[in-house]
C-alpha cells in the first residue's frame, strides 16, 4: 500500500487561484485507507474550498487512480465537468496524481493534496510501517524475512555495525538495531547459518529510476 498524508489545507490553498474552478479525485483504494483522498475527504475537501471561494465542477473516485484505464473512464463519464474546471486536485499518491496528468486530454493543470511518504504495511487501522525500499534485489530469504535495506538505519547488508548498544542502533536508542533483529529471528528458526554468507553489494543499477516493468516484453528497463 502507498501510504499518504494529506498536505496542510494552507498549502493547498496558495496552490489554487480564488476564481479557478477545480474538479476533484479520489481514489477508492490506499487513499481511502490512509484517510487522505475517499469519500470522506473528497467532501470535506469540496467543502473547504467552497468555503474559500473556489468552485468545484465535480468529483471522481476511481478505484485506483494509478490505473490509466480507470482514470479514462472516470474522466469519459465526467467529461462535462473536466472539461469546464481550470485545474484537477488530486487527493491520492504521487502515481496517482502523475496518471491523472497523463491520461488528462485537456491538459489541466494539476495540483496535489497529498505528501506521498512510503510503501507500508498496514499494522491496524490508522497504523502503516515501511518494511520495503522496493530494492529490486530482496535479501529477505537470507535475513528471515526482516528487510535491512528498510530497517537498518545504515541499510548494512552484513551486520551488525560497531554502534549496537543494548540492541538498540547507535543513531536512535528507542529503535531496535535491525541486525539483532534479525540475528534472533534466524536463531529463532535455528538458520544462524545464514549469516555465515556475506552478501555482496548491492546492484544499484536495479534501482536506477524511472523502472519500468514490461511483462509482455519480460523485461525491466529504466525509460
Ligand atoms: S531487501 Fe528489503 S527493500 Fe529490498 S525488496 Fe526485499 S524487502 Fe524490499
Ligand atoms: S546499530 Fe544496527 S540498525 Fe543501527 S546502523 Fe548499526 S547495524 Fe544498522
């Protein structure tokens, strides 16, 4: 899931011109978990603006707005109202806001409701932790399932540092030193050999940007 966080309504407001007419995007999915850009938000948001002299010509809520087709089809339905607004807001992650740009025919001007902060889990509701840097080269098979590319503070693949005090890590002593972590997982599941094996560095070359997976090609390329 793409965690979010909306920006200050401020923020948003310096974005947006007093007479400028805006239509609105949701998204049905992360959004809506991250309480940024569902429903809910999407009215409230309407509703503040409103407020503040900015009309709103309509809103969407796609299921997932990072999905090109679903934003087509959203916008075909909506044509009436994208096409007289000014400008798109768009309550959702940076995928989304970047697809709503792409697949928008009338070339609006787009401005961004949220902060996209990580790639999380979510751990109950309202409580996302990051435990993937989407790496493009998982160690987890040899780390027991804990990923120290995330979790150390140094994303040491062959740890533990010299800074470990307590099993705390040296940059913050609240937080857990990940390499204990994951020194007591594989004891747990007695794999302490795993850690005999150095791992090499890392390709960085896999995380070059922009990636761009083409399954129908079977290749992963930077475009
Ligand atoms: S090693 Fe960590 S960052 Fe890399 S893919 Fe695995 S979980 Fe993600
Ligand atoms: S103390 Fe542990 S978590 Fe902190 S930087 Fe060193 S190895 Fe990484």
């Amino acid at each position: 899931m793409i965690i979010t966080r909306q920006k200050p309504l401020d923020e948003v407001l310096r974005y947006i011109r007093k007479a400028e007419k805006v239509f609105l995007v949701g998204c049905g999915e992360c959004s809506t978990t991250c309480k940024t850009g569902g429903e809910k938000e999407v009215f409230a948001m309407k509703a503040a603006l409103e407020k503040n002299g900015i009309t709103i010509t309509g809103w969407i809520m796609p299921s997932a707005p990072c999905v090109a087709a679903q934003i087509k089809t959203e916008f075909a339905k909506h044509i009436k109202e994208v096409k007289e607004a000014d400008s798109i807001l768009i309550l959702a992650c940076g995928l989304g806001a970047q697809s709503v740009r792409e697949n928008d025919r009338f070339g609006k001007i787009v401005h961004i409701a949220c902060d996209t902060l990580f790639m999380g889990e979510i751990d109950k509701e309202g409580v996302f932790k990051e435990r993937c840097s989407a790496c493009g080269e998982c160690v987890l098979e040899l780390t027991g399932g804990i990923c120290p590319v995330t979790l150390c503070a140094k994303g040491l693949l062959n740890g533990p540092c010299g800074g470990v005090d307590k099993g705390k890590c040296e940059t913050d002593n609240e937080r857990d030193c990940a390499w204990v972590l994951i020194y007591n997982e594989l004891k747990k599941r007695d794999s302490l050999d795993r850690l005999r094996q150095i791992r090499p560095p890392k390709d960085h070359s896999k995380t070059n940007k922009p990636r761009q997976l083409d399954l129908t090609a079977s290749s992963l390329s930077v475009k």
